[in-house]
C-alpha cells in the first residue's frame, strides 16, 4: 500500500473500490479490524476520533466540525489502515453522535410533523442498526465508546434488536458470499470469528482520581490496592455481564452469540476527566516542552527519542488521568487506553483467537485471521448486501435484507409499539360512538356526523405517532359499516325530501324491480304523496313525490290526458324533433352561429327563399282581410323565440290612415312602460319594416336535445324532448259562467270565481274621424282604463257617446289558480289575497291588480294543518277566457322559481296568441330544473317574494277589421 493512501482516512466504500497494493513485506501477513461505534456527546473534541489518533499516535481524524460542514445525517463508516502495527480501524459515525444528530434536527423543517419526523428517525435507526451488523461480521474486536462513566442499558435492545436481524438475514450473507476465498466456517458463519467487544467509558467531572492516595476511607494508614478508576471498572463489568446474560445476549457458547467478552481479561476501560481548563493544559505543555529544550543536558535520555517520550507522556496524561507509573501507597499502575486494548489485538494477530465460551463443556470457535486483500472481497461482498446496492447480481438479495428489517421494529420502536397499544383500545370506544343512536339506514350527513363524534372519542385516548394511521382505519371501518346494508339513497326528489331505501340502482327500460339482488333494483322514493288536478284541472288524484322533472312535468299530465284531457283542443308547445337514431343532450350551451343550427349552407339558403316568399305573401294579402277578427295561429316550432312575419308588419300597418285605429286601456293608470319589452313601439309616425327572424330561431336542432327545460339562460335553437308546459281549450267562451264559477274539484267556497278584465275597445266613428290617427304607445291621448271617468267634449261625464257603437266593450276573465299538496285550490286576486265570494254575481275584484304586479308562484296556504310545519300552495294553472271579439290576446308566461341569478323559465313557444272564444287554460310546471339540477321549493323561514311569475303576462291588442 501506498504511503500517501495510509496519511489519510478514507471511507468505506472508497476503500473498497480501491485499487490499493500492500507492500511486499506485509501482503501474506493477517490482518486484524477494529471496529469503533458508540455516543458522543456535546463537548468539543470527538471521544471516538481522539481514541483512533491515540491509539495510531498520529493525527489521523479532525476533532472538530459542526453540522454546518456539509455532512449528512446519514449513519457512514470511515476505514483508516495502520500497516505498521497491521491494524484496520473502521470507525462508524450515526446519529448516536451529536454532529449527526444536529445535522439531522436541522434537516427538519419547521412544518414536519410528528409522524414525518418519527419516520425519519426510524430511518436513521434502521440505517444505524443495518451498518452495525455489518462491523459486527468483519472485525474482530469492538469498542463501544461512551460519553459517561453509566452504562446505557439501551444497548441491551438494541443488540438483541441485532442479534433477531442476523438470523433473518444469515442465509441472504451465506449467498452473498459463498464464492469469496475464505475458510468453510466463515461462509457458515458469515464472519472471521465471534467477536470480542470492549467498552471504553469516558468519566465526568462529578468523579475525579485523588491524588493524595488517602482513600481508606478516614483511615490514610492502609490505602486500597485498586485505583477509584479501576473499582469502577471493575464495577462496570460486574454490571455489563450480569445484564447481559439475563437478557441472554451472553451465552455459554460463544459462537451462538452476537459478540463475546472475555472471562479472565479487563473489557472496561475507564477514560479520566481533562482538565477543565484548556488554556491552561496548552500552557503547561508548552512551558514543560520549552524547559525541556533549554535544559536538554540535564534529562537523562537524551536524542529526539525524548521529544517523542514527553509527547506520548502528555497524550497520556489526558486518557489515563494520572501520569505516574510508578507505585502510589501500594496501588497497582493503571494502563493506558492502548495498553488495555493491544492486549486483546495481539490475541488476534498471533492467531490464538477468542476461547470466551463458559460452562462445563465449552465448545471452541471459529477464528480466522485474513490476508488485507481477502478481506477486502468478503467486506465488499457484504457491503453490497447490507448497506448499499450497486450491483444488479445483488440487487435481489439486497432488496430481501430490507424486507428483514421489520423484526427491528418491535426492539427499536418502543415508541410506535406504545401508540399502537393506545390507539388500538381506544379503536372500539370511537367504534361504538359511531353506531350509537344510528337509524338502520342513513345519509351521508347523518354518517359524516357520527364519524365526528367518532373521532373525538378516538383523540381523547389515542396518543403518539399511530394516531393519524389508526384514525384512517377508524374512517375505513366506519364507511365499510355505512356502505354494508346501512347507506340510505343520497338521491333527493324535485320537493327536496330524499329517498327513503337504502342504496339501489334504478332499472333499466324494460328491466323489472328487484329487492333479492345486491344492490337492490328499485324506483326512488320518498314516500311523500300529494294531490294534483290533471292539465285542464277537472280531475285530481293522488301523486308520487317525483325525482325527475320528465315525471313531475309531463309523465304524470300524459297519464291523466287518457282519463280527462286527451279529447279537449290543445296548442301544442314545439319539442325536440330527432333526425338520427341517437340524439346526445347538448353540452355546450353557448350561442350557436346561424350555419350551425341550420345545419349547411344549402338549408340557410332554402329558408331565406321561404322567408322572402312567405313576406311577399303576407304584405299582399293583408288589405283583403275581413272585419271579422282572425285568430292568429300559433307560431311553429321554429318561430318560437320571435313573431311571424305578420304579427310584425300588422303594428307597423296600425299608423297609416288607411287603418283602423283601436285603444286599449289594460288597467287603470298604466302605461306602456308597464308592459315591458311586449309594449308596441315609441308612437313615432314612422314607417317600421317587418324583423327579419334569425335562422337560429327559426331552425331548431335536430340533432342536440335541451337537457332539462327552457329558461332565459340556454342557448338558441335546442328543444327540450318533452314540454312542461301545456295549453287547452276547455269549451268556447260562454262554457265558464261567472255567477257559478269554476266547477272543478278541490276548490274552496267561494274562491274558484275569476276575475273580470274590461276592455274598451276603439272604434271608427263618422263625428270625430280625427280620433283615428291616434298612436297606441298609451300615452296621453289614449283612451282611458275601464271604470275611469271619461271626459267628453261637451264636458259631460260617464255613459256611452251617441257616436259610440254599442259593441265597444269587451270582458276577459282571468284566474290565477293556486294549489297546495293537499289539494286544496283557490283563485287569487292579488298576491297575498284570496277571491271570496259569497253571494250572487261572481267576482267583484278587477283582474288588473294581478296583471300589473308579480305574481308569488308560492303562497302559504289558507288551510293549514294542525301540524307546526306550514304548508305552501303553488301557482299551478292560468285559466284565460277570451270572448268573441275583435282582441288578440297575446299569452307570454315568465317564471322565476328562485332568487337570482336563477334564470326565467318560459315555454318553448312565447308571445303566443290565445285564439277568440275560447275558455283557455295554461297549466304552469309542477318543477323546475336547469342542466344543473332541481330548483327547489323554499323551506320554512325562506322569503318567497324571490319565487314569481313576472308581470305582463297577457297582453291585449285589437285584431284589425277589413275595410267597410
């Protein structure tokens, strides 16, 4: 071996890679490993690198370095070859040594928590204990250095803890190494010789060594033979042994053993306390070195030797505590640290080995003296194994040496072993927290509450680092209890009551019901019942509590229609018409161009012909009406969302003079502001083109359905697959007779009248031809609303004017009809009044207040049970009778089923035109639903002034007569 390699130490692995030559003189003699491991504490000055430069008496390893040099936490062994004396010392730094231990504090950041920074703890043991296994099967002789003159009976787990890993991992070492060129019984056993272990204590400054030799305890006549220092070690091994073998580290026979200690050798060796002043000592040494320089004649030996001689006598002094050698009162010499630990090297190198076996038949271990470069090779072998891995020969071995590793965790962990003790008797408490007062099947909030309560329970008696892992097992058992048998469905219905089986699946179409199977294939329901009339209200039954709005908005009405409404004459609302076999619900709500929703540019330019011819037709056959009013058909499904191109042009045709001019005064004092984005246009004299429909609107998709139902916030040109919305005809006009009222199931007395609405109408009059060209945006000059005084130009008051036709008058009746789930219905005159009439002659109360005001689509009903829970009536149906007049009533329904920004529902067809003479009734959505779920009804305590049909939902206009 080179010298420049022996100067320095090296660490483990780079001394194994090496490709370091011995010196011919020493390459076929044995080599002897001294292995270094133990505790050091915070003074200045390493114990375990101080006793390494002691015992190669040279400055080999630095005895100073923080945590700030760099290093890691990381247990590491370094390897310093004494070739002279044939000596390798391998010394292990883990993070039983302060250095490592503060770089492993600061390694923590400030928010690991607790069971993060115990894990790294156990990972730093586990690296600790697998690199003290591995110095226990290549060195022949161990020193445990320890900061105290106390035995740490710690050691006692930790080399049991060793002893259990060596027997798991003795086959994987036998495969590791059964090619290296060592003897049969170093492959059985998988090291040279069982080895022996020396501990070296380091005393404190509560003990220090009299130097007056009187310690006969009063009597300074007869001194004690042994030193303090060498009764305390003595005292030591006494305790060492004794622990030991109760715990059965220590056997009788030796090879069976994890190490050895010797029967009639010292194997403590007690370190004396330095002096306390640092200073001082460097002082004196180097006053006594430049004595001895000055006075050199004087010293009896006489050449450098003697230089060397006070060096080593210093060096001495501070590991031996008392520099004399010669006797003191009868006391025997104590010996150095090197004295103590050669006698046991030289058992090694003259290849007598280790005879520490006791007992009457004392079996003799193996021993082995290897060459440096066999042990080389076995050493590398067993590295790969234990500590690390880079070969892929070896990876598999290694991988199962770090499977073993668990049998430490029972030794080591103490504090884990503790936690888990706790947190498994404080399982079953937080268990039965959990299932107390449970019903058999329950929601997820009732299981999330339970689960609370649960682990407050557990967090009262469970404590340490099992605590966050047992409290997951404690949700896991909790959640597998609620999902086996005892989960009730989480689906909730379109009134807000969820459903009461426990968790099924819903059948398929055509699949029948089915409570055997696992889950079990049911229907939802909440077991609440209501009672609702069918579309034109003349029939109730009772009715499920609907989790869909298909069944709450038409399944339910299409039912009734084969019972009671199928024959009556309908406006049908325009739905979704498929052009495939597998229509998808739209997902992109977003505005559509008009080529997307025609579908290609060849369809874009048939609609325009279609337009263009269909407006030249209109214009040309509009003088050539008759004086009796038309009703105006309803538009088609692709012109939903605008006016045909005749209603367009028929306001525009009201201001010539050629036309007649009719006012219409819809309630007292209103105004065309009250009618909102239906009232006509600014009055201006203009002439106004027809608007043009978009395509969008004009041309529905085929192909993309609305999920859920029509409302202000969806997209142009999608239909939903059913209408929730409905329009029949019971009879003509004079089938409803106001002095009788609605005859029709449910109603309370004297509420089921509707409320009259008088029209007057204008008409051409040959004394004041003037009057016609009179606007119609309810100004000033319009014709005042029905009952108000009119004023005439002679200044008389009330009556019709001679110039009047007698026909000038019509009356609407109109009825908001509202139900509540008991059945009970009525008809409101005002938001929060209630028609009641209770003689003769209908009702009294002008249909102009509900016209003019938002409408509450819930109202608390009238009959109230004698239950604390109130209960709500829903504006259910319109009932709209219009007479045999020259009126369109236009009919533009607008709902608002929650605050905002809930959307405005609307049917799929608006500003529709209610033909004359007819008894028409507009059944409302029992629910309402967007493609993001269910608007609900308010509960108790909720304000219901955000729940309404907004104003303007009628609008009154002339039909125009032919010329005379």
């Amino acid at each position: 071996m080179k010298g420049t390699n022996m100067a320095l130490p090296l660490s483990m692995e780079a001394l194994l890679q090496a490709d370091l030559q011995e010196d011919v003189a020493y390459r076929d003699e044995g080599l002897c490993v001294v292995g270094i491991f133990g505790k050091s504490n915070m003074q200045p000055g390493a114990p375990k690198e101080s006793i390494v430069n002691s015992l190669a008496d040279k400055h080999i390893f630095s005895l100073f370095g923080g945590p700030e040099d760099g290093g890691t936490a990381d247990s590491s062994i370094e390897a310093f070859y004494h070739q002279e004396n044939r000596v390798l010392y391998l010394l292990l730094s883990s993070v039983s040594d302060s250095r490592q231990l503060l770089r492993a504090c600061e390694s923590l950041s400030a928010g690991t928590g607790h069971s993060d920074s115990h894990e790294l703890w156990k990972d730093l043991d586990r690296q600790h204990c697998l690199h003290l296994l591995y110095i226990f099967s290549v060195c022949h002789v161990l020193l445990l250095v320890h900061p105290n003159q106390t035995f740490d009976v710690t050691y006692d787990r930790l080399f049991r803890a060793l002893d259990a890993l060596r027997q798991k991992v003795l086959p994987l070492i036998r495969a590791a190494i059964k090619d290296c060129p060592v003897s049969k019984e170093w492959k059985l056993n998988c090291r040279p010789c069982p080895p022996r272990l020396l501990f070296v204590f380091q005393m404190n400054g509560s003990m220090k060594v009299s130097t007056n030799g009187s310690e006969s305890g009063g009597n300074p006549d007869k001194p004690k033979k042994h030193s303090p220092r060498r009764r305390l070690q003595h005292a030591l091994e006494d305790q060492i042994y004794r622990i030991f073998r109760k715990s059965r580290v220590l056997t009788n026979q030796s090879s069976n053993c994890l190490f050895t200690v010797p029967a009639n050798q010292a194997f403590v060796y007690v370190i004396p306390t330095v002096d306390e002043d640092p200073v001082g000592a460097l002082l004196s040494q180097l006053r006594s070195t430049c004595t001895v320089s000055q006075t050199e004649p004087a010293v009896v030996v006489t050449g450098p030797r003697r230089y060397q001689q006070m060096r080593r006598s210093a060096r001495q002094t501070s590991y031996s505590g008392d520099p004399a050698t010669l006797l003191m009162g009868g006391q025997l010499t104590d010996c150095s640290l090197k004295e103590f630990l050669w006698q046991h090297v030289e058992l090694v190198l003259t290849k007598k080995g280790f005879d520490d076996s006791v007992g009457r038949n004392p079996q003799p271990s193996h021993f082995e003296l290897p060459t440096y470069s066999k042990w080389v090779q076995i050493a590398s072998k067993l590295h790969q194994v234990l500590i690390s891995n880079t070969e892929e020969e070896i990876a598999e071995l290694w991988s199962k040496v770090q499977g073993q590793l668990k049998v430490l965790e029972g030794f080591l962990d103490a504090d884990t072993k503790f936690s888990e003790n706790r947190c498994q008797k404080a399982l079953p408490l937080a268990h039965s927290a959990y299932q107390s007062n449970l019903p058999h099947n329950y929601t997820t909030t009732v299981h999330k509450n339970q689960l609370a309560q649960a682990l407050r329970v557990y967090s009262q008696h469970a404590r340490g680092v099992a605590f966050q892992r047992y409290a997951l097992q404690l949700h896991e058992d909790c959640y597998k209890f609620w999902s086996n048998g005892h989960q009730l469905c989480e689906e909730r219905s379109l009134t807000d009551q969820h459903c009461v089986h426990k968790f099924h699946l819903l059948p398929q179409t055509g699949e029948k019901t089915d409570m055997d199977r696992n889950p079990p294939i049911l229907n939802h329901n909440s077991r609440g019942r209501s009672t609702s009339a069918c579309n034109c209200g003349r029939k109730q039954v009772p009715r499920e509590d609907p989790f869909d709005i298909q069944a709450a908005n038409y399944d339910f009405y299409q039912m009734l229609d084969e019972k009671c409404c199928g024959k009556l004459e309908r406006i049908d609302f325009p739905v979704f018409q498929s052009s495939t076999p597998d229509p998808a619900p739209a997902t992109n709500q977003a505005q559509r161009t008009p080529i997307e929703a025609s579908g290609s540019t060849e369809v874009v330019v048939e609609k325009l012909k279609e337009l263009s011819t269909t407006q030249s037709t209109t214009q040309s056959h509009t003088p050539t009406q008759s004086h009796t009013p038309t009703p105006i058909p309803a538009p088609s499904p692709a012109q939903s969302h605008n006016p045909t191109p005749a209603q367009s042009h028929t306001p525009a045709q009201s201001h010539t003079p050629a036309d007649t001019s009719l006012s219409l005064a819809l309630s007292l004092g209103q105004s065309t502001d009250s009618l909102g984005p239906y009232a006509d246009g600014d009055g201006t004299e203009t002439q106004v083109q027809p608007k043009r429909p978009s395509l969008v609107d004009r041309q529905p998709s085929t192909v993309e359905y609305l999920p859920g139902m029509m409302h202000s916030g969806c997209a142009k040109g999608l239909l939903p697959k059913f209408s929730s919305w409905s329009l029949v005809k019971l009879g003509p006009a004079k089938s409803y007779n106001c002095h009788t009222g609605l005859e029709q199931p449910g109603f309370l007395p004297g509420s089921s009248f509707l409320l009259p609405w008088d029209l007057v109408i204008r008409s051409r009059s040959e004394e004041d031809p003037d009057r016609l060209t009179e606007p119609l945006d309810g100004g000033n000059s319009s014709w005042p609303a029905p009952n108000k005084t009119l004023v005439g130009k002679r200044g008389s008051t009330g009556g019709l004017g001679r110039s009047r036709r007698r026909d000038d008058m019509a009356r609407i009746f109109v009825g908001f009809e509202y139900e509540d789930s008991r059945g009970r219905r009525f008809i409101s005159c005002g938001p929060d009044k209630i028609v009641k009439v209770l003689g003769p002659g209908g009702a009294k109360d002008p249909a102009t207040r509900v016209l003019n005001t938002d409408m509450p689509l819930y109202i608390p009903s009238p009959s109230q049970g004698r239950g604390i829970k109130s209960h709500y009536a829903q504006l259910t149906r319109l009932f709209v009778v219009v007479p045999d007049s020259p009126l369109e009533v236009t009919l533009n329904p607008q709902v608002q089923p929650g605050p905002p920004p809930c959307p405005l529902f609307h049917p799929e067809q608006t500003d529709l035109v209610l033909p004359p003479d007819g008894f028409w009734v507009l059944r409302f959505p029992y629910s309402f639903s967007t493609d993001r779920g269910p608007c609900y009804p308010p509960k108790e305590n909720q304000p219901l002034n955000n729940h309404k049909v907004l104003r303007g939902i009628l609008k009154a206009t002339a039909a125009t007569p032919a010329p005379q």
